[in-house]
C-alpha cells in the first residue's frame, strides 16, 4: 500500500473509528440540552456516552462529525417565549442541517423592545379609556390595535386611529418613537388632533422602516409644513391625507417623486386627489 494513503487510513480510524463523536461536539450539545429541553426530552445526552448515538443527533459515518440536528418541539418547557443565543451552534463545522422549529418565537410572544416601545407609545397617544391591555409582563401581540407576524412574532400593523382624544388643542408627534418596529407594514395614526412633529423628529423617521407600505395621517390638523419630511419613503404605496390643514393644491410632487403611491386627499373616493405616474 502507498505509504501515503496509509497514513490517511490511519488517521481516520485515530479520529472517529466509528466508537464516539468529537469531545467539543458532544460538551457544545450538552450545552444546548440545557437550554432547549425540558425534562421530557434528551433524556439519552449524558455524559460519557456517544454523542452521534444520541436521538435527534445525526454523524457523518466516516469522521463521526455532527451533520444533522433535529431539535424540533423541545422547548414547550420555555414559559413566557425566550431568546436564543445562535453562537451555541458554532463548533458543528460540518452541520448541513439545523431544524429548531416552534422554539424561539412560535406565535407564543411578541419582541421586548417591541413590547417596551409600545408602552412608550401608550401615554403619548392614549386618554384613561383606551388601551388598557396594554401593560407589563404581557403578549403585547394580543393587544388591542396590535397585529403580529405569526411566525416571526414582529409588529406589522399599529391601528392607533382615535386614540388621542385626551389631547385638546393639538399635539406633536415624535414620530422617531416607532423606528424599533422594523417589520412594521401599516400605520394608522388618523383621528388624533396631531398638528406637526417634534423639530427633527418628524416622519421622515420612518423613512427607515423598509417594509412601510401604508401609512393614515387623516383626519388630523397637520399643514404643509409636515409635506417634506415624506419625501423619503421607498416602500410606501399609500397615504392617507384627508381632512388636515392643508392650503393650496397637494401635489405628488410635495410627497414623493417615485415610488408607486397613492395619496388620497379626499375621504369620498380613492380617485380624488393623485396618483404617481407608476399607478395612474
């Protein structure tokens, strides 16, 4: 035999044998059995044992490295949702795949900086009668005039029309209050006697909100003054304008220049006011 292939054989058999998994491998997996299960689960990863024997654990058959791990529905011990520390994953170089479904979010909690950001929001927009579901140390996906990603848990849509009614003689908006909602789609904000934003706070804010692609300022008392801070939106694709304190003819020109939106001036019909060219 080739001197060299020898060593090669040799080699192989040295490092797996097929009789046990690499050490680091099975402490990292001992590691996250602490953290996914509950005492029902991985009952078989102990210590001194063969990790690649282990449920839910697949090796490759030649260097015994872990390819496959299955921890699927293991966390139903995770009362209140829990965050997960990816880094854990890191010494399975050969992992082909990584199945953790239903574990990190599940539907079951929405994100605590969103949570937080919305009771930030609460005494800003709301008088004594109106959301009061919204309080600590709760799914702040099931609060009134909430909607969630179902599977991300992430803030889509804030229906907090008619909120305001406690703010006599108008108010204005810090609009930079809604930037930690990143997945956030629809806004609505109309009915609330806002009349302009905080000096360099205003809507251009939200600009950074990619997937914004509705937004309802109706029914307020803003003016022109508030027309170029929604020059910078690229997701937009409508906004709702109506009964405000506008002068003169609003154009899509003072809002946006390209993206396809709608701008509707008129409660009566979607026609009135104007389009883009892009929608027209």
């Amino acid at each position: 035999m080739d001197c060299k292939w020898f060593w090669v054989l040799l080699v192989i058999m040295l490092v797996s044998s097929g009789e046990g998994c690499w050490e680091e491998e099975r402490t990292a997996l001992l590691q996250l059995k602490h953290v996914f299960s509950s005492m029902n689960y991985l009952q078989d990863w102990v210590e001194n044992s063969n990790c690649c024997e282990w449920e839910r654990v697949v090796c490759d058959n030649i260097t015994s490295r872990v390819m496959k791990l299955e921890l699927y529905d293991v966390g139903d011990g995770k009362v209140g949702g829990w965050y997960l520390n990816a880094s854990l994953f890191s010494p399975f170089q050969q992992l082909l795949s990584l199945l953790v479904i239903m574990l990190v979010s599940s539907g079951e909690e929405c994100w605590e900086e969103e949570r937080t950001a919305l009771l930030q929001l609460k005494p800003v927009f709301s008088s004594m009668n109106h959301l009061q579901d919204w309080v600590e140390n709760s799914n702040c996906c099931e609060w009134e005039r909430v909607m969630c990603d179902n599977i991300t848990s992430r803030v889509m849509k804030l229906e907090l029309y008619d909120v305001g009614d406690g703010k006599v003689g108008g108010w204005y908006l810090n609009a930079s209050l809604f930037s930690p909602f990143q997945q956030l789609q629809s806004l609505d904000l109309s009915g609330n006697n806002i009349v302009g934003c905080i000096a360099n706070k205003g809507f251009e804010r939200l600009s950074r909100l990619g997937n914004l692609e509705g937004m309802n300022l109706a029914r307020n008392n803003l003016n022109n003054n508030i027309l170029s801070s929604l020059a910078g939106f690229s997701s937009l694709k409508y906004l709702y304008l109506f009964e405000n304190g506008f002068n003169g003819a609003v154009t899509i020109e003072d809002c946006y220049k390209s993206v396809a939106l709608m701008l509707v001036l008129s409660p009566e019909s979607l026609h009135d006011g104007c389009r883009s060219p892009a929608m027209s």
